[in-house]
C-alpha cells in the first residue's frame, strides 16, 4: 500500500473528465481530482496477477500494450524481461482481426532480418540496400516486439484502454481477455481485469507493470520446468531396461506333452560304455609302448 502511495498510483483526473463507470473505484475528491481507492487497486492487482501467471504457466502468449510516451520503455524493458511480447509504438488496426494479412507482414520482416544477417542483401547496389534498410527500421518499430506472434494472442495487457480503444475493441471481438490499468477518465466496460491507477505518471505505471511483469515470468519459469521435467520423463521411458540374468527367477509349468516327448527322445539316447576287459587290453599296450621308449636300440658295427 505505501509503495502504491508513494508512486502516486491513487492520483485520477480532474472531476471534469471523469467516465461515470469509474464511479465504484472512486475514494473521494481533493482539489478538484479524484482519488482512487488504492484497496481496490491492490486487491484487483493482485486478482490481475493471478490470473496472467496461471496464463503464463500454460504457455498461453500474452501481449504488453502501451504507445503513451511516458509508457513506451517501461512497456519495452518489462515485456522483454518476462518473456512476453509487446507493442509501444502504434497498434495496427487488425494485428487481431486481420492477423493472416499481419502475419505476411511478420514473415517478410523475419526474411529482410535475415537477409541481412547472411549476406544475402550484399549483391544489391548500396541504393537497393539502403531502401531494404529503412524498411527494415520502419517495419521493426511497428512489428518488432510481436515478431514471434505466430497466431493471435491469448491475453492483452492495457494501459490506458481509452487510448488502445482499437486493440481493446478487437480483443472483445475476438473473445480475448484483456487486463488493463484503467484511470478515472476511461470506459471499464469490456474489460475483464480492471486495475483501477494512475496510468499517466511514470512512477505509478512503471510499479504497476512490473508486478505484472513479475507474475508473468514466473508463470513463464513454471511453464519451462514443466517442459524440462516432461521431457526428462519421456527420456527414461525411451531408455532400455537392462535385466539381469542372474537375478531373474523363471518358473515354468511343463504341460504332459512336452513331458512325454523329452521322455522319447531320452530313450533314444545310446551312451556307449566301453566293457572292463577292453580298458585292461588297452592299458597293458600302453604299458609295452612306454617299455620300448626306455630301452636304447644298439649301435651296428662296421665292416673291417
């Protein structure tokens, strides 16, 4: 509550500016401009939070909206820190709507970012690549932090839905959640996750989007060890099992038949034995084999 004070989140517009329908979230009156019940901004901020991390942790794409001037790099450094995906220079009528023609945008600045990176563009004379360049650029600040939108968003992150009336207006077209910042001056209506606050002070609107932020990418943490641990898990499933033959046990229950044919062919076994009188005649030429081995044969005398 005190750094909500502090960043001056509770500060509205003046009383003659104000939308009706902000009624609800309104403290009271000083100095001709409304306060904002900041129990309501913590409460609903803390609900807004919930909901984008349990988004995030399912993988869903969620997409950080704010073109204000005093939004533009907070919006960048937040997106881009929390993994999600943004837009801070112009909302493209139909980035939801028309996404196939969005797409084909997309696609060609992926191919003129890589053209550029391989080489490819260095057999085009320096006039051709400096056209390819500033198209490039100015493709790059429109489209450059949706780049990997390959189809539409899951969820919109707002500030100040009067200003995007556009992208809020697709998303509810489009059946898209939508969690914005919603000052005294602008039309709740649509909106699923209201976080009542001061959305044109940078203080305010940098501590607001980066607790969004920070639920963001934790869910997005979640969601990666969730992808770790399934894949390590698929991997001990794909690995052998190793058995071993000295500690398996098989028990077999022979049936009468194969009882009766190994009895068969045991009766056709012929072992040979050889008789007792055989082996003694055997051994007693052995024993004269040896004898004449020992005996020396005598030398022949020489004719004279």
């Amino acid at each position: 509550m005190e750094d909500l004070i502090e960043a001056g989140v509770h500060f509205g517009h003046q009383i003659r500016r104000w939308h009706p329908k902000m009624e609800p979230y309104i403290y009271t009156v000083s100095k001709n401009i409304h306060i904002i019940d900041l129990e309501d901004t913590e409460r609903l901020l803390k609900e807004a939070c919930e909901f984008l991390n349990k988004m995030a942790s399912e993988g869903k794409k969620i997409v950080f909206v704010g073109t204000k001037k005093q939004s533009k790099d907070i919006i960048k450094s937040e997106a881009t820190r929390s993994g999600a995906m943004f837009v801070n220079e112009r909302w493209i009528g139909g980035t939801i709507t028309n996404f196939p023609t969005i797409k084909k945008n997309l696609d060609k600045l992926i191919k003129y970012i890589r053209g550029k990176e391989t080489g490819e563009f260095d057999k085009y004379t320096k006039k051709e690549r400096l056209l390819i360049d500033r198209e490039t650029d100015k493709m790059n600040l429109v489209y450059g932090g949706i780049l990997s939108l390959a189809e539409t968003p899951d969820v919109l992150f707002v500030i100040d839905p009067k200003r995007e009336r556009t992208a809020v207006k697709e998303s509810q077209n489009a059946g898209i959640p939508v969690v914005a910042i919603v000052d005294t001056n602008a039309d709740p209506t649509g909106i699923d996750y209201i976080i009542p606050g001061n959305d044109d002070a940078i203080k305010s609107v940098a501590l607001l989007v980066r607790a969004i932020a920070d639920a963001v990418e934790e869910g997005y943490k979640d969601f990666d060890k969730k992808g770790a641990d399934q894949s390590k898990k698929d991997a001990k499933k794909a690995e052998p099992v190793s058995e071993d033959k000295d500690d398996m046990v098989v028990t077999t229950t022979e049936s009468p038949v194969v009882t009766a044919e190994v009895e068969e062919i045991e009766e056709k076994l012929v072992v040979e034995v050889v008789e007792p009188k055989k082996i003694e005649k055997i051994e007693e030429k052995v024993e004269e084999k040896k004898e004449e081995t020992k005996t020396p044969k005598k030398a022949k005398s020489k004719k004279a």
